[in-house]
C-alpha cells in the first residue's frame, strides 16, 4: 500500500500577525493544503493521513465544507484523520454530525478504535481528542487485532501533556508504522517505521527549517515488513533564525547593510528572525526598528553588552553618582549579577538603552 502523511495544517491560523504578509501566509498554508491533496491523487496514493490539528481552532461549518470538497476530488484515496489538541472535540463540535465524503473516515471517539480496510489488508488505529490536554499515555493501551495486516497507528502528541508514547513501546505492539502529529518540525523517530509528520508550513516563527509532506509504502509479508519513506517540502515559506555579532564600532548603515545582504542571499519564501549580540559603542545611538522595518524580517532580538571603561568613567566622575554608583559595585562579589547590575544601572544614569 501507498500513503500520504501530513500533519498539523492548522487551517484558519494567521501567521505573524501585524505584518504586511500574515494575510497572505494564513491563504498560503490554505492554497497549500489544497495541493497537497491534489497531489495525493496524482501520486496514486491509497491512504492520506491526517494526525492531527488540521484546524488551528474549533473548525466551521464552512470551513468543513471546503476540505470535504477536496478530499471529494480524490474519491480513490481514502482519507483518515483525527482531531488534535487545537481542533479538539467538544460536544457541539461540527465534527461530529458532519456528512463527510463516502472516502473519509474520521476517529470520534476519545478512545482507541480502528477502520479496518480487507482489500488493502490495511488496519489503522486511533483516536481524537476531547480536551487540549491529555497526560495519559493512551496508545499504551490497545494491542492489534492481526499482526498479518499492515497496521498502522495515527497519533498525535508525544510530550508531557499531550499523549506522551514511546514509539518503540508501541511498534513492539505489531505496530507497523506509527503516523505521529503535533510537534512541527519533522522528524523520523525509528527509520521508516515511525515518523513525526512535522507542518505542513511553519506556522510561527519558530517553526523553523524545512515543512512538507510523507510519501511512503509498505508491503507485507507474513510479519515482515518492506517499504520506503521520502519527504517533500512545501516551499511558499521557510523561516531562518540568523544571528549578527556586532563590534563596538560597528554603525548603524553598517549593521542594516549586513542584515540585508544575509537576505538577499537566501531564498525569496524565506522570513527572517533576527538576533544581535556582542557589543555596542553606547553613543552609537542605533535605530534597531529600522531592521524591524525590512523586507522579510519578522522580529529583531537585541542582546547587546555596551563596551563600557568603566575604569575610565570612575576616574572622570569620582564625585557623582555615577561615579559612587560604579565604585559601590566594584565592591561587590564580581559575579554575572553584579556585572548586569553594573551595565543596567550605569545604562540607566546615562540614559543610554542598549537592549531590548
């Protein structure tokens, strides 16, 4: 058998809200989902799973519609999905009376069940989330029904408070492949056997590094097991965390020309987070908003030390505050703390504001 693996889409999510490209982002990972599912049709596949958070929140009536219309366009594929701890169930959720296509087949129940598929000699298990948060380790408690069959677990979770599993625990259940969810980035947990989905698109700025979708197969024969497993990235938008060390004379048209150059150098889909640190000449006076404003930059982190003499200063101010205040803390246990006590407080008599 052939399968698809996605994950957590969350449909309705507006990215980096506040910038001229969030409406655009929330359209992309929409359009993007719509792709991908045309694509399961043209690659054959026979199962697409979904593990998971396909709705950023409670879905609408609307919105149900329109994915149902997608998965209708590829009647040959059978769709399997579950809610996850964003678009979790509740008791007047839409999930649960939605008329889905005759190829969709939807875990309701809080529980472990299976939708068993004889032609295929597929089983897949799973279950859907009734709360944002579940400790409990419930995938520890279901065996397989036929170790003959593919078995296939769809799941989502894996941390403290969202349905924490071992995935060698579970394989060692007759578990074929485990079809996981939930944390972004994508990841082979064991091989081909067990595979964290990751976004399909960075929902956040943290979500960095490649997203995509699963393209497997799997044959069986008696209990042993044969088949690959390939990832494909999406690529309307990839973020990149990027860091600038800065020396004491470096200036404001020469940090801006540094950020712009490390953009322009990358890909056009790519947003950037930007981290400044080392030291800072404290009459530089540097505009950081200014970073802020660029193309293609999502936020701007400043952690810079001001290249303070403090020697220096003590010796032209010995009578003024800022001098008593420099030679109190000298006589302090010289410790990380008293050092950032010194910088802040010496920051704030001179009205300077380094970080941020």
């Amino acid at each position: 058998m052939k399968f698809m693996h996605i994950s957590d889409v969350h449909l309705g999510v507006m990215p980096d809200a506040g910038k001229e490209w969030s409406k655009r982002r929330k359209q992309d990972i929409w359009d993007s989902f719509a792709e991908v599912i045309l694509e399961a049709g043209r690659q054959s596949v026979d199962f697409l799973l979904i593990s998971g958070d396909l709705f950023h929140k409670q879905p609408l009536k609307r919105e149900l519609r329109e994915v149902n219309y997608l998965f209708g366009q590829i009647p040959q594929v059978k769709v399997v999905l579950m809610a996850g701890n964003h678009d979790y169930l509740q008791p007047k959720s839409y999930y649960l009376d939605f008329p889905w296509e005759e190829n969709v087949y939807f875990f309701k129940g809080e529980e472990i069940s299976a939708f068993d598929f004889p032609e295929k000699n597929v089983t897949i298990y799973g279950l859907s989330y009734w709360h944002q948060q579940i400790c409990e380790r419930l995938y520890d408690e279901f065996d397989v029904s036929d170790e003959k069959r593919i078995n296939i677990l769809l799941a989502h979770g894996g941390t403290e408070k969202q349905i924490p599993f071992f995935p060698k625990q579970i394989l060692e259940k007759g578990i074929d492949y485990i079809a996981a969810g939930h944390i972004h980035k994508a990841a082979r947990m064991l091989g081909t056997s067990a595979v964290m989905a990751g976004s399909l698109e960075p929902t956040d700025c943290n979500d960095t590094g490649p997203h995509g979708y699963w393209i497997g197969e799997i044959r069986k024969e008696g209990r042993e097991v044969f088949g690959g497993l390939d990832f494909y990235p999406v690529k309307k938008c990839e973020y990149k965390h990027e860091i600038f060390s800065l020396e004491t004379d470096t200036t404001q048209y020469e940090l801006e020309q540094m950020v712009k150059k490390r953009i322009e150098d990358g890909e056009a889909y790519m947003l950037y987070r930007i981290f400044l640190e080392g030291y800072v000449n404290p009459d530089a006076n540097i505009d950081f908003s200014r970073l802020d404003q660029m193309k293609q930059v999502v936020d701007v982190t400043v952690n810079l030390q001001p290249d303070y003499d403090y020697e220096k200063m003590l010796k032209e101010h010995p009578d003024s505050l800022l001098g008593r205040y420099i030679a109190r803390m000298e006589k302090q246990p010289q410790d990380v703390v008293t050092m950032k006590a010194l910088e802040f407080g010496v920051n704030a008599l001179l009205g300077h504001n380094i970080c941020r």
